[in-house]
C-alpha cells in the first residue's frame, strides 16, 4: 500500500485561500490573457466578493447548484472561482446539444445558470422552458483579466448568504456516462483544496511560477490541474480560449510559462510543430511538462523531454478524487517511464474482486482513499455500494503497485476486451503499436463477435509521409504480443474521434468506425482465392465473401480455423499450421501466403526427383516415365 502526503492545508475555501495570497502579496499576478492586463490577487479578491453579493441578493447562496456556461478564458476562471465561493458551481461544456443541456440542467437542479452576453447557445432556450433565472456575463476588455459584470435575477435575499464553509459542495461535475446514465460526483471546499494543496506540493509551484493552462475549464483537469492548483501555491495562470496547436507557441514565447498540463494527444500536436519553433524552445522558461487525464506513451514522453529539455511528469487522476491520485515526481526522484507514479494525495491500494488488498506486482483494482476523494455519487446508493469497499473507492482501474510503490496502469476494466474467455487490455496493444516509429496514434477497441463474444480491433493513424499496411503492422505485433491479443483487424484512419476534452475515445469506437471497418466487395480472383473462399463459406455457413473480409470479423474463431486449416492442407497436400490463419485472416492474404507454400512444396517435390534419378541409365530413366505415365 502507498503512503499519501500529510494533509496540512489550513485554507479549506477557496475564498479563504485566495485571501490568504492577497493578503500575503496583493500586486502578485494571478491571472493572464492575451491582450489583456493581468489580474492581481487582490483584484480576484475583490471580485469573488463582488459576485459572492450578487448571488446572495438575488436569493442564491451555499450548496445552491449554478450551472456555468462559459468560453474558455478569463472570464471562466473567475466565475468559477466566485461562483464556488458562494455557492455550488457545476461548469458545462459549451459544446453541448440542446438534449444535453437539458438532461443536465434538469439532473442539477440548477437554480440559475451564467452565460456570456450574446453567447448563441441552446442552453438559453433550455433555461427558460426549465423557468431557471439566466444571469449574464458581460466582460470588460478594458479592465484586467477576467472582470466581467453579472446581470440578472429578481432580488430576493438568500438564507444561506454569505462565504461556504469547507464541507460544503463546491463542484459538481457528471461521470462521463459511456456506458450507463451519468453520476453526480459533489466535490466540497476541503475535496478541492486539498487536491490543489497536493498537485501544488508534487509540482514544488511557488509565486514565480506560471502555468499555460490549454484544458478546458469545464473539466477537472484544466480547473484542478492547472487553475487551483497554481492558486494555491499564489501563483499565475495564463488563461487561453483553449487549445489550438498553431498558437502554443505563440503563447510560450508571449507568456514564458515555467509549465503546462495536457492530455497525450495535445502533446503530441505539440510535438509535430516543435520542429518550426526552435528558436521559441530555446529561450523558453519551461521547467517542466505535465501529463494527466489518458496514459502517455513512453516514446511521447522521450520526445517531450528531447524537444522541450525539461522532466515530463505523468500524473494520474479522476474527477471522484478531486483529479490528482498518483504522480511521477520531479528529478532527482525517480521517473519511471510507463508509470503514472507515486502516490500523491490519497492512499493507494490494489484490491481484488472480494476486497482483499494485494501484495506489490499482483494486478488488481485500484482503489484509493484520503481527504481529497468525494464521499460518494449524489442519489445513487446502488452506485456508491458498487463504489465503495471498506472505505476504499474503487477507480474502475486494472493496476498494480512495484516493490517501490510505482503505479502502474493496465487499463479501465470496463474497457477490458473479453474474446472467447481470454481477457486483452487494449492498453497493452496501444503501447506495443506506439513502438512503431510510423505509428503517430492508436486506440485499441473491442468488436462484437458472434462466437468469441467479442474481437479485438484497433484503429491506427501514421505520421504524416509515411505508409504501413495493415499487414505489416499485424505482423509487427504477432513478434510482440501473444497470438490471441494481436487485432484481426486494423483500420489506418486519418483521424480517432476525441472527447470534448481531447482524450481519445475507446468505448463506442467500433460504432463511430463501422464505415472503415467495412471492406470492398471483391470477388475471388483466381484458384487459390476461389478455393479458400469455398472452405470459409463451408466452415463459416455465409454467402461468399470479399477477398479482403476478415475470417474472425465473419464469425470465425480458432476452432473454426482449425477446421479451414485442415481443409486447406488436405485440399493441396501441404502442412498449414493453424497460426496462419491468426496472422493472415483475409482471403487475399492468405492466398499469397499458400501461393508460397504450394510453389515450395513443388520445388521439393521436384529436387526429390531428381535425386531419385540420379545415377540410373538412360534405359532406366525411360523405364521409370512409362511407369509414371
């Protein structure tokens, strides 16, 4: 089991703590935007108790739900800092449909919602037949960063006014609901703060550093993992509208961050611009480089730590336990390449299914506990008995602990691909075919399969002038990975669907990708192909497929390629081994490889004759032809 840090954090609010730097170093920095003056401590300060009076007069007050409807910038960071201090702030993605918006508002119960003035959104509509007061925001661009007005609502003087208190909820933000109905996860002032209170001591931030946040601001990593925790350290942050590749650089010569945090794939949008920035990467301030919130190849943390000359730290979080969970710490500590790192906060166990905790090296569930872990999902008492075991929360992580307490991550059990009774991490195919060096991204999935319950399949997109084929690659992991964890399938795609906050999705992959899944419809083009194709009709009882559909996407498995092997082998007389099948699954492929086997085997046949003939007369030659004919 892990150790966590010693929770010593007195601001408990974060009012309270934004108070305390303001009274500490009120003219310190606290927020930046481009074209914008930087917003002080004290200037924050007085505007989260600007807003605090504004919900209050208007009856909205502690652990009242205020939905946030905002771009990304400024002016998000603020409101969510003075909303929180008052009353229950619950951030929405901008980009949401009008279902969404209505599914959300409703499950919240909001009692009011924020949006910028002149903001085209749906959510205005929804509000109002949901009769929620609209309160909007009016930025002044002539002011520092992140001022805005509030107008909106009938007074109506709260009985709950006033600043919250540390157990009252703060946050409120959904599960991502893939796979079933969205959770409310309610994180309070003392969840938050000691979150922030962690990543601030894993960082080692103090006042002179600066964090260019690129995640969004409706999500737990950009408001954890950059905002509050450089809040709590009395650091700045510089406030973007987002991420947008073309400007990183811009902004890191503009601002001289001292870091960042970001998901694998903006990372590696990083990277493939790095090359035209140069001479921005070496006059930069960066100190070092944060990862969270998707697992970071190992190859991208090398070309990070290359092109930026600064540690990569890989960060393991969630949104139950405030973001921050494990971290690799900084030089000299250890990094351990493939690792989310050292407990940084909340203990950290591995557990099996009955709830027993495992010794270092057995792979379990992870599970964790400490003061920055939510107490439970909000009405769902069949959730948080899920949840929950002997007061340990359970991540819904496959992992395992080394001998030095390194955590290291096998992937989302519920992403775990079942196929005929052997259990695939898909993790473990995506780190394998990140070792490919044309290979830029990879997302492996699980297909349904009429017999194995479930197939493996990964969709793959290449650097850009290079070229592999599909073959090639599956070729590659059959060196790699066992047989039955190699894809029957790779789909080579110009992009992977992401989510909103830039991860790349794995559930429902197979749904978005059924059009490139699909294969040409192409007759058999000759004998061997026409033969192959009449056994996988026979074994597989289907109408006659293309030469390029693959044997286990049509319903094979590897009882069934046993059956076609045999067939194939008595069929031309030659030993074909059932793991051909594995590693050529399509019509097309497989014909070569058995073009190959027959031409061989003739060849053979050919030299046996010859070396029966040597030796024997012309008279005995002619003897052993007429015996032939």
């Amino acid at each position: 089991m892990s150790k966590n840090y010693q929770e010593s954090s007195p601001n408990y609010t974060i009012a309270k703590l934004v108070e305390t730097i303001s009274q500490r170093n009120p003219n310190a920095l606290a927020i930046l935007a481009a074209n914008r003056v930087p917003l002080t401590y004290s200037n924050l300060c007085d505007r989260i108790h600007d807003v605090v009076t504004k919900l209050n007069s208007i009856g909205i007050g502690r652990n009242d739900r205020v939905a946030i409807v905002l771009p990304n910038g400024p002016e998000m960071a603020v409101a969510f800092l003075a909303v929180a201090a008052a009353a229950t702030c619950a951030p929405l993605n901008p980009n949401y449909r009008a279902p969404e918006f209505e599914f959300y508002l409703s499950d919240l119960n909001a009692k009011a919602l924020i949006i910028q003035i002149g903001m085209d959104s749906p959510v205005v509509a929804i509000a109002r037949s949901q009769n929620i007061p609209i309160l909007e925001l009016s930025p002044l661009l002539d002011s520092p960063a992140g001022i805005f007005t509030l107008t909106g609502g009938e007074t109506n003087p709260s009985v709950k006014g006033g600043l919250a208190l540390p157990d009252d909820i703060t946050l409120v933000l959904h599960t991502s609901g893939t796979t079933s109905r969205p959770k409310i996860v309610p994180l309070t002032h003392r969840n938050l703060c000691t979150s922030a209170a962690n990543i601030h001591q894993t960082l080692r931030l103090v006042e002179s550093d600066r964090c260019l946040n690129i995640m969004p601001l409706f999500h737990i990593h950009g408001l954890m993992g950059a905002l509050l925790s450089s809040m709590s350290a009395g650091a700045s942050v510089v406030c973007t509208p987002g991420f947008d590749a073309p400007n990183f650089f811009n902004l890191v010569e503009e601002f001289s961050p001292t870091w960042y945090s970001a998901v694998p794939t903006m990372h590696q949008a990083i990277l493939a611009r790095s090359q035209g920035n140069k001479e921005i990467i070496a006059s930069s301030s960066l100190r070092f480089v944060r990862s969270s919130s998707a697992s970071l190849p190992p190859q991208v943390m090398a070309d990070l730590e290359q092109v930026f000359s600064a540690p990569v730290i890989e960060a393991y979080g969630m949104t139950e336990a405030s973001h921050q969970m494990a971290s690799n710490p900084l030089p000299p500590q250890v990094r351990k390449p493939g690792s989310v790192g050292l407990a940084a906060g909340p203990e950290i166990a591995i557990m099996d299914e009955a709830g027993n905790l495992l010794s270092p090296g057995e792979v379990g569930e992870v599970v964790i506990r400490g003061g920055n872990v939510t107490k439970g999902y909000e009405n769902n008492p069949q959730a948080n008995e899920t949840a929950f075991t002997n007061g340990w929360f359970r991540t819904g992580d496959l992992g395992y602990l080394d001998d030095e307490d390194y955590l290291f991550l096998k992937g989302r059990l519920k992403e775990i691909i079942n196929r005929g009774g052997e259990k695939i991490t898909p993790l473990e195919v995506d780190m394998a075919l990140m070792e490919l060096p044309e290979v830029f991204q990879a997302v492996t999935f699980a297909v349904p399969h009429p017999t194995l319950g479930e197939d493996v399949a990964t969709a793959v997109v290449l650097r850009e002038n290079t070229y592999l084929k599909e073959e090639a690659i599956r070729n590659y992991l059959f060196q790699r990975l066992a047989d039955f964890k190699v894809p029957s399938q790779v789909v080579i795609v110009d992009a992977i669907p992401k989510g909103s906050t830039g991860k790349l999705q794995r559930i429902g992959l197979a749904e978005k990708l059924v059009e490139q899944l699909r294969t040409p419809a192409i007759a058999p083009r000759n004998h061997i192909e026409q033969t192959i194709a009449d056994i996988f009709v026979e074994v597989l009882n289907i109408p006659l497929p293309s030469v390029y559909d693959n044997f286990f996407a049509l319903g094979g498995d590897s009882l069934r390629g046993t059956q076609v092997a045999n067939r194939l082998s008595a069929y031309w007389g030659i030993n074909i081994a059932n793991v051909l099948l594995f590693q050529k699954p399509t019509i097309a492929t497989l014909a070569i490889e058995i073009g190959g086997l027959i031409s061989t085997s003739e060849e053979e046949d050919l030299a046996h004759l010859a070396s029966a003939l040597q030796g024997l007369s012309e008279e005995e030659i002619q003897g052993f032809i007429d015996d032939v004919s």
